[in-house]
C-alpha cells in the first residue's frame, strides 16, 4: 500500500443556509475585509444580501470586477487594492475565477512583484493573507484547494500556482447560492467535477483513500447533473458536495493531461473552464484506454458510466459538444495548443507516456 499525507486544512462549513453564519468564523481581531467578487454573481445568488450585513463591525472594501478565467493584471490590481485599504482578510465570493482571485490578491498583499514570478517558483517571502471562499457554482474545488488559476493573456496561457498558504481558511459551502446558474453554468461546472475527480483518479499522485472521494465524486455526479440542471435543489445541493470531495481528491492528486490539453481552449476560444474539459473526456479516455499503464482503472470509469450511456452520451446529453470543431478551432492550430500542454508539469503525473504528437491525435480523434 502507498504512503500518503492526507491534509486539508479549510474549515468546511456545509449546508443550506450556512451564510447566515459567516459572522461567526470572523476573527475579531479582524477589522477591515475585502471582498472579491465577479461583476453580477454577488447580486444574483443573494450573498452579498447576506453578507454585508454581518460586516456591520468593520471596514469592507469590493474589488468586484474579476472576470471569468482571471489576468494576472487582474489579480495585480485586486493586491494592490488590498495593500492600498491595508486590509487583513479577503473574501472570495463565486465561481472558481473570483476564488481565485482572492487567493492571489491574498499573496500579492503581502509579498512583492508580480504573481507570474510566483507561478514560476519564486517563494513566498510573507504568508498570505487569510483567505474566505463562498463559493456560487459547484464547481471548481477552489474552496478546498491551495491552487489559484490564471490567464496570461500575453503567453497567451493558464497556468496554476500552489501554495498551501492560500488554502482558504473557512469555506463556507451554501448550496443554496449556486440555485440562481444558469443551466449552461450548471454543466459547465458539473463536468469540472467529473474531470477534476476523473483525473485525480488515474493521476499517478493518488493513494487508496483520495481514490474513495474522487470515485464518490464521479458517482454524485452521474446521479445528480442531469437533475440539477434543470434546477432540482435537491440534486443541486448534492453537486456543491461532489464538488468539495473531488477539489480534495485534486488537492492531493492533481488534475493530469485532460486540464493542460483543455487550457489552450479557454485561452484561444474562450471555451468555458469545465465545457473545454468535458468536450475533450471521451478522447482523452480512449487515450488512457490505449496508452496508459492504468488500463485497469479506465475500464472500472467505463464500467461506471455505463448507468449514464457512455461518457459521451452523457456530455453531449447536457447540450455539450465533444467535436472541436464545433468550438471554432482550426486543425492548424493543434501544434501550437500541443506546445503549450506539453511543457506543464502535470504531463509527468499522468500515467502515460506522451510526446506532442500524441496530444495532437487526441484534439484530432474529436474531429471523427
Ligand atoms: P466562473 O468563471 O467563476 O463563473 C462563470 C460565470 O457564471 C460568470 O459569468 C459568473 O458570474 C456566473 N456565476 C457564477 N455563479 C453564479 C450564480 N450562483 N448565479 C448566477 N451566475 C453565476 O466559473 P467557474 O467554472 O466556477 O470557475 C472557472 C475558473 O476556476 C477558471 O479560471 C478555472 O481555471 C478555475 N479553476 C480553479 C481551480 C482551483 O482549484 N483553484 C480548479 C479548477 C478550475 P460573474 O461574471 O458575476 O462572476
Ligand atoms: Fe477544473
């Protein structure tokens, strides 16, 4: 049996209802707060009507332009805010993007420069602010990940950076604030669960018990995304808990090739996170079926898509598209996505054997 470390150090506060109670997880000692947000979703999932209310005792300030898939300029301008109002913890209020945000707002806070040079592997010279997340989709696991994900529109790239101070201290997961996606967020995020505990599973980081929460995962979803998106609460609730149990299962495992392959998607097509992910599954499992040296665990994912009628009948169920060429790209342009993917370091965790050429038969196989 693998030895593993097992460390998750949020608070998870779970339940309906849950963001009346924020107040109490706020230190005291605490007096003045950002809140990091997205341009509507504070407003439409009815938490900012909850929250600020609780903030009576102190200064909070908004930075609540983080658009989807967040710059590194954003996230500059989000630090320098934080700095300029001198405040002691950030909330992170959304989807995965403002999540992000914060976390990187939360480092740039108190360590100098830009956040690329810590993507790079500069360390830390100061810990992070602390760090809240109320997340809104279900989703990305940013609530329980020490991963932030950014969009360098210049290397016209997505890149990760970890770190465990950016591990939010609370999570405060209320399913009842992610009611107000629209259907296609719904998907889009509900197949970012899939992936993220797909991954996880067949990354060669995972160890017996990471692999319960990630299969776990993968089933919540197959039994409940079609329910939530056409809005049952009940199956919405279940999402915003598959989503916490797969963010652990990549918190100790990683995404592997699936997520790298997908990223050149979102930069070049502006395809959403968890849609460029799903549309990419099914060829990148016939991949794994051939190539990888877990042959054994795809096979068990095959046999529990099964129940849903194969993983493509099941993406494509959800009105998603697994042909590319649906998404606007060009054949031409595969080399340069296969550059991209073949440099990250999560190529060395997926347990295959992969040269570029391979990424590009598998972007090509969607096009048959
Ligand atoms: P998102 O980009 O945060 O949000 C997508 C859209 O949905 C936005 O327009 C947002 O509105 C809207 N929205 C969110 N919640 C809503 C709600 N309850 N009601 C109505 N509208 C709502 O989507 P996401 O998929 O959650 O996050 C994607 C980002 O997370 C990507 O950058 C991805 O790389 C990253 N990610 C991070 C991790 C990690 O571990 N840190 C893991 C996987 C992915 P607004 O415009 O108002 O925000
Ligand atoms: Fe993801």
């Amino acid at each position: 049996m693998k030895d593993f470390i097992f460390n998750i150090p949020t608070k998870i506060i779970f339940g309906n209802g849950k963001i009346a109670q924020l107040k109490e997880y706020l230190d005291p000692e605490i007096k003045r707060v950002l809140i990091v947000t997205g341009k509507n979703v504070g407003r439409k999932s009815g938490a900012l009507d909850k929250i600020v209310p609780q903030l009576e005792q102190k200064q909070f300030f908004f930075f609540d332009k983080v658009e989807e898939n967040p710059t590194l300029e954003q996230v500059k301008k989000c630090g320098e805010l934080a700095k300029e109002k001198d405040v002691q913890l950030v909330i992170g209020l959304g989807g995965g993007s403002p999540m992000d945000a914060a976390k990187g707002c939360a480092v740039l806070a108190t360590n100098p420069g830009n956040m690329i040079d810590y993507m790079n592997g500069k360390p830390l010279s100061h810990e992070p602010l602390p760090v809240i997340c109320v997340p809104t989709t279900s989703g990305t696991g940013s609530e329980v990940t020490p991963y932030a994900i950014f969009t360098d529109p210049e290397n016209q790239s997505k890149g990760g950076f970890s770190h465990p101070g950016i591990f939010p201290r609370v999570s405060i997961i209320d399913p009842e604030l992610t009611y107000s996606m629209p259907e296609d967020v719904v998907n889009n995020t509900g197949l970012d669960v899939l992936t993220h505990a797909l991954e996880a599973y067949l990354s060669t980081d995972t160890y017996d018990l990471n692999d319960l929460l990630a299969l776990h995962s993968i089933e919540i979803v197959l039994e409940n995304l079609e329910a939530a998106s056409k809005k049952d609460k009940k199956a919405m609730s279940r999402m915003s808990y598959a989503s916490i149990l797969a963010g652990i299962a990549i918190t100790h495992a990683s995404t592997i090739l699936l997520h790298i392959m997908a990223y050149p998607l979102t930069v070049f097509q502006k395809v959403p996170h968890g849609r460029a992910n799903a549309a990419l599954l099914p060829a990148f499992l016939r991949f794994m079926k051939e190539k990888s040296v877990v042959k054994e665990r795809v096979a068990r994912l095959e046999k529990m898509f099964e129940r849903v009628g194969g993983i493509k009948h099941f993406i494509n169920s959800l009105n998603i598209s697994t042909a590319l060429s649906s998404y606007g790209v060009d054949k031409s342009q595969l080399e340069l996505f296969a550059q991209k993917t073949i440099i990250k370091g999560d190529i060395e965790i997926t347990p295959a054997e992969i040269t570029e050429r391979d990424i590009i038969n598998i972007y090509l196989s969607t096009w048959s």
